[in-house]
C-alpha cells in the first residue's frame, strides 16, 4: 500500500501501529520451493460459511479446509477499512487457493496443503502466539513446510 | 501478520509474509516479507488476473529459498493493474429517468386525490390538462421526444413551462395529504433532493438550459434559485 494514497492521519496511524517487539528473528530452511507443502494463513478474519464468524478481535483461529469453494467463504473482519470489492470479485485476492492449486499442478510448488487458516488481524498479535503454535502443530501434522501469510 | 510469521518461524515452519504497509513490516522484521504496493484489503493484487497473482504468489513463495539472513524483506515492483478506470463500466442505476418519473405519477395519483378530498380544492389546471396527460407530455420530454403542443394555440415550450407548474403542484399536494402539516423546507427538501418528479424537473432544466435562448427562457421558471446548485 502506498500510504501516501490515504488520508493523512489514517496513514500515521497505520505506519506508527505498536507492533511487538522481537529481539530475533528465527529462520527455517528447508528444500526448494517446488518440492514445498504451501498453506495459507491469512489475518483477514476469514471463515468458512456456517462456522463461527469473528466477533471482534478474536485470538482464536479458523481451519479451512481445502476443499471449500468460493461461494463459502467469508470475511468477517472488524475493520471496515479495507477495500472488499477485490475479494468479492475473486476470492484469490484474499484467499489465492486457486492459484496455489494452479501452481503445484504445474510444479512450482510442490503441494497444497489439506486445511488453511485464518486469523482476525485487527487482534493484538501477542494475543496470537497461543494460537499460531497450535496452528502449527496442525500444519506439521499435515507435513507443511511454507506458508504464505497474507493479510488485508 | 509479521508477528505471525515469528511464531510459526520458531516451530519449525518457514514463512512469508505479503505485507501491505511496509512500516508494519520493518517494525515487526518477520524472516521474510514481500511488500506489495497494493490497496489495502488487496494483498494478492488485481481480481481476476491469474497471472499476475501467480507473480505475487511466487514472488513471495519464492523468498523461502533465500540465503539465511536477520530479516529478508523484498518490495513487489508493480501496481494493480485494475486500479486503472475502466471507463466503459456504469454503475448500477434505477429506472430510466421518465419511467422512475412515471412510476412516482402513478404512485402519488392516490395521494393527490385524497389530499384535494380533504382541501376540497386543488392548485393544478395551469395546463388545462389532467394529471395523467401532463404527466405523459413530461415524460415525452425527458424521453428526448419534441412532443406537439398538447395544447391548443400554445407552443411546446410554453406548454411544457404550464405542465411542469401543475406538475409541482400536483406533486406538493400530494404530499400533504393525511393532514401533517410539513414546513416548506420539509417538502422542498422532498420534492427537489429526493423525489422522481424534481429530478425529472431538473433533468429538464439541463437539457434546455444547453439549448437555444427560448429553451433557456422557459427552463428558468422550472427550478427555484434557492434550490440550484451552487
């Protein structure tokens, strides 16, 4: 985002927004990309139709399996703030499974993983911690090995 | 979502993250972070381009092969490419404009009958014509026809002037009817912000107000001064 394109407080607050604060940053190597299980994780506060929406700032998580299709996922982020019109269009702007299906199919990566997750990314990312290491479990389970974190 | 990215890191999964505020991403320094220059709430980019999408995707996917390092965060070099107008789409819009006019006519002919019940009396009948037919000859106009004259002796102009009196006045009594009593600011708020009879009104105003200087002399006893813009 070019913030220069926002209003001018709304483009302070977003670059001064408190983030925590990690004295090292961990790194995971591993083989290349196409031989990589990609998940996605998104902060967007995406859900799959029937399971629960995100209230508010939700610490907790949402699975979403890999089988759902377009018409069953939904965005129930708190902000209202950020452009939709894209996500209503094609969900991969959000949520890019079809292009990740597309890109193993043609060997870029190397799999997909079985369920993806979501987080509500309005949330204090502290808050998080305990829920991203139970997403991990499950994604290790699931023999992942890259993910792709998108956020709105 | 950078802080996402720290803790799956620390459980053994590599990660990238597609950042879309970039100051968010220094601040947080997550393993590996794209920055994309796209609108927010557009983290993959443009809807409906696969192959730019794919681009993003690998763009970022593709950070998981680089050398170890404290925190690798990479800028995406192009813009959506849908931000660009497209200049031949036109927003959804209501009915045309004689026919939302026409329907508003038929909608208010109960509440005008009422309203001169109650009065016993009416304003309309500059035009010496019913409401159903000056409605119609407005709805000519608006339609872009040059209707004849529906009056004998009187040109088009000037009975479209006559029409568009009894139109306001048919409409401005419709509107009292059931004995409230509005201000005139309440129904000329109504008539001219929010009714399909005003907006036809000034719909008409601005087409004759481009024409010749007799369409401009009649267009300008269509619309109260106080109610032009600017």
């Amino acid at each position: 985002m070019r913030l220069e394109r926002l209003p001018a407080a709304m483009a302070k607050r977003l670059a001064e927004l408190e983030c925590p604060d990690f004295k090292t940053t961990p790194w995971v190597e591993g083989p290349s990309l196409a031989e990589r299980r990609v998940a996605i994780v998104s902060s967007a506060g995406l859900t799959v139709r029937g399971d629960r929406v995100f209230r508010g700032r939700d610490a907790d998580y949402r699975a979403i399996p890999s089988t759902t299709g377009p018409n069953d996922l939904l965005c129930s982020h708190i902000s209202i703030n950020f452009d939709r019109t894209g996500f209503q269009e094609d969900w991969n702007v959000v949520f890019p499974l079809d292009r990740l299906n597309e890109l193993a199919a043609e060997g870029a990566i190397g799999s997909v993983a079985a369920t993806h997750y979501s987080f509500m990314g309005a949330t204090d990312p502290v808050q998080m911690a305990d829920g991203a290491k139970e997403v991990a479990g499950k994604l290790k389970a699931d023999n992942v090995d890259a993910v792709l974190l998108t956020s709105v | 979502m950078s802080a996402l990215g720290h803790y799956l890191e620390e459980e053994g999964i590599a990660s990238v993250a597609i950042a879309l505020i970039r100051a968010q991403a220094e601040n947080t320094r997550p393993p590996r972070a794209l920055c994309v220059p796209f609108e927010l709430g557009r983290p993959i980019g443009p809807p409906s381009d696969a192959a730019f999408q794919k681009r993003v995707i690998l763009a970022a996917l593709g950070l998981v092969e680089a050398v170890k390092q404290a925190s690798l965060i990479v800028d995406f070099p192009d813009d959506d490419p849908r931000e660009a107008l497209d200049l031949a789409w036109s927003p959804p819009s209501g009915p045309a404009p004689a026919e939302a006019f026409e329907a508003e006519m038929r909608m208010l002919a109960p509440l005008y009958a009422q309203s001169c019940t109650e009065r016993a009396r009416s304003t309309v009948g500059l035009s010496g014509l019913p409401p159903a037919e000056f409605g119609a000859y407005i709805a000519a106009w608006l339609r872009g026809e040059n209707p004849a004259s529906p009056i004998d002796g009187m040109s088009p102009l000037l009975a479209l002037r006559f029409a568009i009196d009894d139109l306001k006045a048919y409409a401005l009594e419709a509107a009292i009817a059931g004995g409230a009593r509005p201000s005139s600011k309440q129904l000329g708020d109504w008539l001219w912000n929010q009714s399909a009879c005003g907006a036809a009104i000034r719909a008409l105003r601005e087409r004759l107000m481009a024409g010749d200087e007799r369409q401009q002399a009649v267009a300008a006893f269509f619309v109260p001064a106080v109610r032009l813009p600017g």
